[in-house]
C-alpha cells in the first residue's frame, strides 16, 4: 500500500506503487525515495509512519517522524524549523548508541517538517506485559540492568528523554536488546496563541512528558535528567503489577504513587524504587548510575554481612587471611573463594569515601548480576583492597583495585550470561576461535587482542580500541562497530556482511578477501584499508577498491 501524508486528504490509502494520490493527487514518493505504507500513530501536532527506503538495495523499512505545525505564520514556520533542527541534531548525536534508533535523514517539504529513522521490529514492554502478564523481581532487575546504561548515556549526551515509558521500550526481534525509541521531536508543539509572548514561552508551552510516567517538575516544563529517573521507576511499578499509573491510588497530600502493598518484592529493592519514586527531586536518584550502585551486588549483601566477620576470625590459610579495611594485601593474601573476594568487595564498597568514587565509575555501568557474575569468576587479586601504607582508620579510604580481566574470566562469565563488557581492559588477550555472540564491547580496550575466528555476530564494538587486534576469519555480521579503532587490524576473510562501521578508523586494516555485504561503510573508510579481488564490497561485487 502507499499512504498519503496529505493532513486533509479524504482517503489516504492507495495501492502499492501508484505514483499519485487517489484520492487527492499528492505525490506519493517523498523526497523521491521513501514510500509511506503505514500509519503508525497520529495525533495533533503531527503523525508517525512507517515507510519504504526506494532508494536502497531491497527497500528497507524505516520510520517517518512528521512535524505539522500548527499555524503557517512566518514566525511560528522559523521557531518551527529551529525546533526542529536541534531535534535533528540530538538525534544525530545519540543514535550512535546500539539501543537508540538511528537518525537517517530530515527535510523539510511543503512546510512540513520530517525525521526519518531506523525502524526497530520488535514488540514494546506493553505488548509483553499484557501478552504475558507482569515481571517477576528478578525480571524488573534485568530490564534496569540494560535500560540504565543506555540511559546514562543519552545523560552523558545532555538529552532528556522526557518520555520514557513501557510503549517506548521496544525489545529488538534480531537480538532481543531493548531499545528507546521516541525522543520527543514530533511532541514540542509551537503555540501561535503565545507565539507573540516570547519564543522561549513558545516552545516550552506544551509540557512534554505521559502523565503519570512524568515526575512534577517535568510537567511544570522544568524536567532534569533525574525526571528520567522517576518515569524509569514508574515503568517498573507497570513490569511488576501489569498497571499504568492512571490506575493505580496516589496520597493526594503528597501526590506520591501508592504501590507498596500491590507488589511482592524484597525491601531492599522496594527501597531502590521508593528513591526512584520521590516526589520530590532533591531527594530522589540524581542519575543512573546512582540507581545502579544501589542495586549493585544487592543478593550478596545480607548473607554475607556476617560471613565477612566470620570469615576474618578463621585461622590463616595459605593464601593467608582475609584482609581488613586496615590491612595491606596483594595477590598472594588475596582471599581465595569467591565469596570471601566478594565479601572483601562488599566492605571496600561501604568503606570507601568519595574521592575514591570514580574507580568504580566505569564498572558501575555493568549490571548488578553481570558485575556479581564478574567478581565471582575474576582473580583474586582483582578485589584486593588498598589502605595507607602506615595503617588505616574507619575513616580513612579504602578501594578495590580492578585488575584485568584473563580470557577464562570472560569466557566462563559469558557461559553464565554476562554479556556486557563494557569499558574494560581486554588489550592482548588470545580468544581464539572463542564464541562471543551478542557480547557487549563497547569503548574497551581490545588493541592486540587475538579474536582470529572467533564468532562475534552481533557483538558491539562501538568506540572500541581495536588497533592491530587479529580478526581474521572471524565472524562479525550485524556488528556494531562504530567510531571503533580498527587501525592495523588484520580482517582478511572475516565477514562483515551488515556490519555498522560507521565513522570507524580502518586506516591500514586488512580487509583482503572480508565480506562486507549490506555493511554501512564510507568510499573514504575503505579506501584508507587494503583490499583484493576477493573482497566483498557492501554492493556484493567482489574485487579492488
């Protein structure tokens, strides 16, 4: 079918591949290569559809944001466009994430305004909810685990989402990875009656936001990234209990959701989301990574607390006693069970002032179950803690001292389902022939690294360091790879076909015989690589570049 995106056309739908409207004569084919074939959503301020990219082998799909402004004046149409400009270029900005759509394109036509994405196939955590019904506690903890990466780093971008709910949280079909989708764009309406005020009053007129999922401040059109945090804790109460907020009861001294009774969680974790929850933003999670230091080795806590105490008080073993916070230790007093490397983690973490805070800044955006998975199959020398050289107080500092990873640490971590590595030191490693699917790289250090055949499909190597690592044969279709440095590396036979190499430095990489099918890739990547007759080019033609 092709669809009309006339706003007044009388019968919008016509059959596939007619050039002209029916109904009212409008050229069918935007911008001469996308074709409309479905209405995806509609509302005042403009509509959501889903089209055709006629201009590309196979004719992907792809989604089509159309901003209709609400009145033509020559003012509104200039805070129109300006609006819409800064929209494109956030978009732009973070669609370098694997779990945010991609922006492909925006134009203007017919003083109409559109985006076009990346289309995302896949069933939101609405449909999942209402098909399957709610989470359990362990499942919520698993969603927090992948959206609170993501979401600190669209913070990190200085974006709000404004609208994070269970019907923009689509979970991939290819890879089963949520993604956020909906950045606001088409939602920021101009309005002509106080277009006259001033433009600030203009486009802040109309509070963005789904009440309910939106904390106060952000309907008083003053939200912070902490308003992210509260529509996250909101879009948990909907995964354990099935129920929106419209349906849920609220104390109306204090406009705080009343949930507690209509859930079966642990109190620790009902004490997370009581945070995330605060009505009040002063009290509330200032940020993502806070949320996720409070859930980080969370199970572990309780039944450790006295093991810690009973584990210090046992006789010295050979690799001699667990270390106090005032005790000096290296690898050879290190405690060798994983839970006593556990438990002497636990006590660094609560021990620790803030200036030691950024060592676990990187590591916070693991996951609580992958970071839990990861200390429990790391070295002991990984979680040894260090204190002043001439002893130290309760109140003196105390920090775990993160060591790299070896390849049996990652390998029996990805067979226990940890598949974020994200952020860490990896240089050197020999992973040869290693299964590494749909494992998480992004921005680690993988210069040298040895992955000759090794099966990375799908695997996010986004902002990675690979410079003169060794991935040849291996496999990386549908990798992610952008702005990653693959300067030196040697690719030859590897298949890239659909990989995403986008703004990725492949000066001097060997791409001798690779498969690079349906790869987004530049003339100017590839001509900075070696290439032979038998490479694949991303147009399927094989030889020289």
């Amino acid at each position: 079918m092709s669809y009309c995106l006339n706003p007044a056309c009388p019968n919008p739908e016509n059959l596939a591949n007619t050039e002209l409207c029916q109904a009212c004569g409008s050229k069918l084919l935007l911008r001469d290569r996308y074709r409309v074939v479905q209405a995806l959503g509609q509302g005042g301020f403009g509509a959501t559809f889903l089209a055709k990219d006629e201009s590309l082998p196979g004719s992907p799909y792809c989604v089509i944001k159309q901003l209709r402004p609400v009145a033509t004046s020559p003012h509104v149409m200039q805070m129109a466009r300006e609006l819409f400009q800064r929209e494109a270029k956030t978009l732009g900005k973070i669609g370098n994430h694997p779990q945010v759509p991609r922006l492909l394109d925006y134009f203007e036509a017919h003083q109409e305004f559109y985006l076009v994405q990346e289309y995302i196939s896949g069933s939101t955590l609405q449909q999942e909810v209402k098909r399957s019904g709610p989470f359990s506690e362990a499942g919520v903890k698993q969603f927090l685990s992948e959206v609170l990466p993501m979401l600190q780093y669209i913070h990190g971008q200085q974006v709000i989402h404004r609208d994070i709910k269970p019907a923009n949280l689509i979970r991939r079909s290819q890879d089963k990875k949520l993604v956020l989708i909906d950045f606001g764009a088409v939602k920021d309406q101009v309005n002509p009656v106080r277009a006259g005020a001033s433009e600030q009053t203009a486009l802040t007129a109309y509070a963005i936001g789904t009440p309910g999922y939106a904390p106060p401040e952000q309907m008083a059109m003053r939200p912070v990234y902490a308003s992210d945090i509260y529509a996250l804790g909101v879009t948990c109460l909907y995964l354990l209990t099935g129920r929106s907020p419209k349906d849920m009861d609220y104390d109306p001294a204090t406009g705080e959701v009343l949930w507690r009774e209509q859930v079966h969680i642990s109190d620790h974790f009902a004490e997370v989301l009581e945070k995330m929850l605060e009505v009040s933003v002063r009290h509330r999670y200032q940020n993502a990574v806070e949320v996720l230091r409070a859930l980080d080795l969370e199970p572990y806590l309780d039944s450790l607390a006295q093991g810690m105490v009973s584990q210090a008080n046992r006789p010295a073993r050979r690799n001699g006693p667990l270390p106090s916070s005032g005790e000096r230790s290296d690898g050879n007093t290190s405690p060798s069970s994983p839970s006593a490397r556990l438990a002497a983690a636990i006590r660094a973490r609560q021990n620790k002032a803030e200036n030691t805070m950024h060592h676990s800044e990187a590591t916070s955006l693991q996951s609580g179950s992958a970071r839990k998975r990861a200390m429990m199959t790391r070295p002991a020398s990984s979680t040894t803690t260090l204190a002043n050289s001439q002893g130290s107080t309760g109140n003196q500092a105390s920090a775990i001292v993160p060591t790299k990873f070896s390849v049996e640490d990652i390998i029996t971590s990805y067979s226990k389902g940890n598949r974020d590595f994200t952020c860490q030191d990896l240089s050197q490693l020999n992973f040869h022939k290693a299964d590494l699917s749909s494992a998480n790289f992004h921005q680690s250090k993988l210069q040298r690294v040895n992955l000759q055949g090794a099966n990375l499909f799908n695997a996010d190597f986004g902002r990675a360091s690979l410079s003169q690592a060794i991935l040849k044969n291996a496999n990386l279709a549908r990798a992610y790879l952008s702005y990653a440095d693959l300067a030196g590396a040697d690719l030859r036979g590897a298949n890239l076909s659909y990989a995403y190499l986008s703004n990725a430095n492949l000066r001097g990489a060997n791409l001798c015989g690779a498969d690079l099918t349906g790869a987004k890739i530049s003339d100017e990547q590839l001509a900075l690589a070696r290439t032979n007759w038998a490479t694949v080019h991303p147009n399927g033609k094989r030889g020289l570049w």
